[in-house]
C-alpha cells in the first residue's frame, strides 16, 4: 500500500501548505501523532484478531467483534470484516478506524482490493497525524492507477469544536507521476458563510516550486490611494524562476514589477525590474521605473565575483511608490561590481563603484576601479609583517569636479600577545599615498602630490576579576583597564581633494579607532592617549551578564594640525555606555558623549524596556545629537505591544520630535490570531520625506496609510521605526 499512502501524504500536507498556515499550528494545535505501527509482519503479510471468525479455506473469512487488522503498513479495526479469498477483496464496516503513518479515518464502510490495490471509504472523517488538517468526504478512492479522488470532501486547519473556515469541493484527483493535483468546484466557507467560489484551480501535490497564483498584497495611503499587488509565480526551470506582479494603484495607475532569480553550483543572483507607464499623479506623462541586479558567485577555488546595482527614474520613486529593497529615509543607491581573490595570506579585490544620489545632495565620487591587496605574513617571534595597498581613480557627475588617481601603501610592523587576562599591541606603519589629480583649474589642489605619514601605537589592556554580590545573588564583577598610545605624523593635505573621505563620530568603542576620517584622503595628526576602563558584573548561578559600564576618553597631547581635524579642547568628550539588565523583566541601554569642558552632552541615547513575556513589551527610546549637520536633533519614542484577548493583540508607535514640537511617526496594530487563520489592521502616519523640483527634502509632508493583512505579520518591525532590542549583552 505505499504508493497508497504517499498519494496521501502528497495531497493532505501540501494541501496544508498552499493555504499558508503552517505558523499557527505550531501557537496552539497539537496534532494527532501517529499510531504505532511497529510489528513483524512482512510486506503482503496480514493478521487478524477478532472476537468470533468463520473461515472457508478456500472462498472467504468472515472476522466479528472487536476486529483487528494489522499489515506493516496499516492497522485497521472494525465491528465486522469480510476477506474474499477468491476475488482477494477486503472488507470492513461497522465503526471502521483505518490508520496509516500519515492518516487516521473513521468511517462505516471501507473496501480494498489486494490485486489492484485500490482502497475506497465511504462517509468519513479524516485526520491527518502529525501535522495540522482535517475534514470530512463523502467518498475517498485511491489507486495506483487512477491515484487520489475524493468526492465532496472538505478540509479545515481549525480545531474540531471551532471551525472558523473550511474548503469544500466536488471532486479532488490526483493523478499519479503529476506534479499537480486538480480541485473542481471549489468553495470556500467562513463560519458557514461562502465568500469565495472557484469552479477550477489546481494545488502542487510534492514539494518541487510550481507555477501559479500567489497570495495578493492589500494596502490603502494616501501616496497611492488604494492598492492591489497580485504575485503570478512561473517556475522557468529547477534552478531559476520568475515573478510577474501587477499592481493596480488607484491613484497612480498600474505598475508592473517582476523577479527574476536563478541559482546553480557556484552562482547566485536576483533581478527585480518595476515599471510605470504613466503616473497619474503626475501632471506630465511621466514614466517611473526601478531595477535591481544582485550576484554573487564563486570563480575557481579563491576568486569570487560580487554585483550590486540599483537605479531609478525620479528622487521621489520610493517615497511615492514604495520599495522592498530601500526607505524613504535612504539618500544613495549602490551601484558596485567586484571580483575577489582570498588566500590564507593575501587578499586582492577589485572593484567598480558608484552611487546613485536621491536629492539635493553633492554628488558622490564614484570608484571607477578601486583595487585593494592585503597581504600578512608571520616573521618570526610572534610578530606580524602586514601590507595593505590601493589603486582607485576617482570621477564626478559633474563634469567641473575634480578627477584623482590615487596609490596609497602602508607596511606595518607589529607584534600581538593576547592571554585570558591581558592583551599588547605595538606596530608600526609607514602610510604613503601618492595623487595625480586632474580638472583643478580654479582650485587650491596639485596635479601630483605624494604624502608620507609615520605611525606607531601601543595598546594594552588587563582584565581583574573577584567574588561579588549582584542583588543578593553570587556574582563575578571585573575590571577591565586599556590605555593606548597612538603618534602619527603630519603633512599639510590642503592641497588634496575629498574622494572618498568624511569625519567619524566617535562612541566609545571608536576612541580607539585611531583614525578621524574614513577613506584616505584625510589622515589625521596624532600625539595622543585614549584611556578606557570597563566595568561587568556576572551571574554565577547562569554565567550571564547583568551589567556593564564602559567610559572613555583620548588626551590630545598636541593640538592638530590637519585642519579638518582641529580641535578646541585637549581632550575629547568623555564617552560612556551602559547596559543594565534590572531584574528579569527590565532592561536598560545608555550611551553618551559629554564634553568635559563645558560638561554638556554632545550625544546621547537611551532604551528602556519592560518584556514580561515575548509579546508583552513596553520601550522607551530617546536619542540626542547636538550638532548634527548645523541641526540639532531631540526625538522620545514609544513602542509597545500586549494582548489584549487570547487572540487578540495591539502594537503601537509613536515617535515625537521635541526641537520641532511635532510628531514624526505614529503606528498602531491590531491583531487576531487563532489556530487556523490570521488578520491585521494596521494604521500609520509618518513624514513623508518628499523631494520637491529643486531637490529639497519636505520636512513638513505627512503621509497616512491603512492595511489588511490575512496573514502572519511581525507588527512589531512595520514602519519607520521598527521595534529594536535595546542592547546585547554576552
């Protein structure tokens, strides 16, 4: 009977999939598990144990009372049973309990014919084992010739006492060797109320990808008035495949938007194109697109090439239209393609890279190629001898900007110990960049420029532990002190363009990062001292970390000379973070940088959480920045979520900006979750964040939104704002 029972598996539990609530089960259903079938019988073998039998050697066994048969496969128990030697016919009635490894079904009649191996019941209930789903069907005949039928059967996730939607259908078949099953009048039922009649549609009866209809997507704001977004799947091959979606927006018009994705041995990558022909919204006819190409793949045993290249129409295609790939608060796109080489000692990459810049923003300097070699080699009594090198020419948009080819190589000499308690570093680095710079006409730049800098740092730093008491509890505490000497030399680098360079903000891991600029077009001056100390306490019963302080601060022992590096003080702000976890249930994350010469914070955040249970959560957020860009940033946030009902649950968000007395998001979520189905209603309005003709970002544009969702979503993460956990500790 085994091609009986994958016939059955194939149809019950892809049936289970294809309506997408394999989630639930595992909330609150607890599935049948399957019957013990374990016993010594052979294949073809069968043993019956009844109350009374009446047996003809050669026409037929008539078994009554408490019937019993058993095979290797399936175990069957009914009030009577007739076997037909002759026509090799058995069958069962009277409270017939058949059972298999995937199914169990109680019906009052059930037939099988051993030489064509084919099974009919009549008017049953089914349940499948060990997974969620059942139902009931008037008829179920299985075949290996004709496969699976059932007629006017119906199917449900829900539970026995609570069905809160079902499938009906006149007749399922399953053909043998089809990758796809067939439905016929197909109806679908809430409570008892049909809301959805499909005279025909077909299911995937294994687990290959198959062509065809996926869930459609709902939303309603007020960017796109309502929208309808209806996925078309077409499995192309094994190993690539396409998504058609039509989106059909009120407001704007109809979009088309398709993935492409493929895979093989040793590459990977997908292709996402959006179109719209004419948006409504606008006056003109304008065209809107999008297009995405992502890849990565192995070439030979070390080498490995990477792709990742966005573009759009307009500065305002995702605020207006949306997008799963990027946010409305993101000003660049990447646009990069790269080939890699790694060996245990050396590393080269080489690299094409370029933005794609949303708004008034200076354009970006693209990296049109940028090779990189790396290269580390021991040398003998611990020490290190390191290379890290760099060819990249650098070009504009804008024709009137400088253009720059630049070679920058650094070897570096350092010898590294590290113990359970301690940790050294000293090296050495000598830092030569050389620059051909064209197009400097009305600039302060040289054609050629070559620039050699000197660097040496020392850093230590030891870790003490003892016996403590956290909160009654026995605990570890340590403490963890580091200081690091850092000199680099100087050369005025006035006469040098910015490719690729900005100033860093520095946190307290950062203070001794040892550089104030990222790229290297700007190589700070250094004569100074950063100190840290970290401070943790441990739970003995549970080794976890209950709370850690770290403090930091650098000591300029001269005052720099690079201009974009200057300073007013000797010293910078006092950098601190904290993490606390108060108790089991509250949680704390703080981390600021305070000037120690007007004693005014310049940085500062903080979460605060209560989680009672994973859904149960309150946070508060609150994050400062006194200078940001000449603006000066003051927002509080609120998140929360908790159950309302058993079933029910509410998710907020709203996040306010103090400077400017204004909200800048709100969010709210309600959510009905039982065994068998699922609903959202979500609510948000937030900053649209909208360009206008001269590339200006609107600062005072709202967008509102609605949803339905009838599936599983994580409300917590929707929006601007998603839920974060404060901090980590361990």
């Amino acid at each position: 009977m085994s091609s009986i029972q994958n016939k059955q598996l194939w149809f019950f539990s892809l049936l289970l999939m294809s309506i997408g609530l394999a989630d639930a089960q595992e909330v609150c259903f607890t599935p049948l598990p399957g019957p013990n079938l374990e016993n010594s019988l052979l294949d073809g073998q069968i043993r019956v144990k009844s109350e009374d039998s009446e047996i003809n050697q050669d026409t037929f066994a008539q078994f009554k009372g408490k019937v019993e048969i058993d095979s290797s496969q399936v175990k069957i128990k009914a009030d009577e049973a007739l076997l037909n030697r002759q026509t090799q016919t058995l069958k069962a009635t009277g409270n017939v309990s058949f059972q298999d490894s995937n199914i169990t079904v109680s019906s009052e009649n059930v037939q099988l014919n051993r030489i064509s191996n084919e099974l009919l019941i009549e008017d049953s209930l089914y349940q499948l084992n060990n997974v969620q789903g059942h139902g009931k069907a008037q008829k179920i005949a299985l075949g290996q010739k004709n496969g699976i039928n059932l007629i006017e059967s119906s199917f449900t996730t829900c539970p026995v006492d609570d069905e809160v939607w079902r499938i009906q259908a006149s007749n399922i078949e399953i053909a043998p060797n089809q990758s796809r099953g067939i439905i016929k009048h197909a109806r679908f039922y809430i409570r008892d109320v049909p809301v959805l009649y499909l005279p025909y549609f077909s299911f995937p009866i294994n687990d290959e990808r198959q062509s065809g209809i996926l869930y459609p997507s709902i939303a309603s704001n007020s960017s796109t008035g309502i929208s309808l977004e209806q996925p078309i799947y077409w499995n192309m091959a094994p190993n690539y495949d396409l998504t058609f979606s039509p989106r059909l927006m009120s407001d704007r018009g109809v979009q088309l938007k398709t993935e492409f994705r493929y895979l093989s041995e040793k590459h990977a990558g997908q292709a996402n194109i959006e179109y719209l022909v004419d948006d409504l919204e606008l006056s003109d006819d304008t065209e809107r697109y999008f297009y995405r190409f992502v890849h990565s793949g192995q070439i030979g045993k070390n080498w490995r090439v990477t792709a990742d290249i966005n573009g759009l129409s307009d500065d305002n295609y995702i605020v207006d239209l949306g997008s799963d790939y990027y946010n409305r608060a993101d000003t660049h796109l990447y646009k990069t393609l790269g080939i890699s080489y790694f060996s245990q000692s050396l590393d080269v990459t080489a690299q094409f890279r370029d933005f794609e810049v949303l708004g008034d923003h200076a354009d970006s300097y693209r990296a049109l190629p940028e090779i990189r070699l790396n290269y580390l080699t021991p040398v003998g009594l611990g020490a290190e001898f390191q290379i890290n090198s760099e060819l990249a020419y650098f070009e504009n948009r804008d024709i009137d900007y400088p253009t720059a080819t630049r070679f920058h190589i650094a070897p570096t000499l350092r010898y590294p110990y590290k113990n359970q308690w301690s940790e050294f570093l000293a090296e050495a680095t000598a830092m030569h960049t050389r620059y051909i710079q064209e197009n400097i006409e009305n600039t302060n730049l040289d054609k050629n420029i070559s620039r050699t800098l000197g660097q040496v740092k020392v850093y230590g730093s030891l870790a003490f532990e003892r016996p403590a008491s956290w909160f009654g509890s026995a605990a570890t505490q340590t403490f963890e002190p580091k200081v690091q000497y850092l000199y680099t030399s100087f050369e005025n680098q006035n006469n040098i363009g910015l490719y690729d360079t900005t100033r860093l903000f520095k946190d307290s891991a950062g203070l001794f990062r040892g550089q104030e600029f990222t790229g290297l077009d700007r190589i700070s001056d250094n004569n100074q001292i950063t100190v840290g100390i970290t401070s943790r306490f441990v739970d003995n019963n549970n080794n976890q970390e209950r709370f850690k302080l770290s403090l930091g601060q650098i000591f300029y022992l001269r005052d720099n000379q690079v201009d974009d590096a200057s300073k007013e003080d000797d010293k910078s702000a006092l950098a601190a973070e904290l993490d606390w976890q108060i108790g089991s249930k509250w949680y704390v994350h703080t981390q600021a940088q305070v000037s120690t010469i007007t004693d005014k914070v310049e940085r500062s955040s903080l979460s605060l959480e209560y989680q009672l249970a994973q859904n149960k959560i309150m946070q508060i957020n609150h994050r400062y920045v006194r200078d940001l860009s000449s603006e000066e940033i003051n927002q509080v946030g609120i998140t929360a979520s908790w159950p309302l009902t058993k079933n029910w649950q509410w998710v907020g968000r709203w996040y306010h900006d103090i400077k400017l007395s204004r909200t800048v998001e709100s969010y709210a979520g309600l959510q009905y979750e039982s065994c068998c189905w699922t609903v959202s209603f979500v609510a948000q309005r937030n900053l649209s964040n909208r360009f206008d003709d001269n590339g200006a970002q609107s600062t005072n544009e709202f967008e509102s939104g609605f949803n339905v969702y009838f599936t599983t979503r994580n409300l917590l993460r929707e929006g601007l704002f998603g839920y974060r956990r404060p901090y980590l500790l361990n």
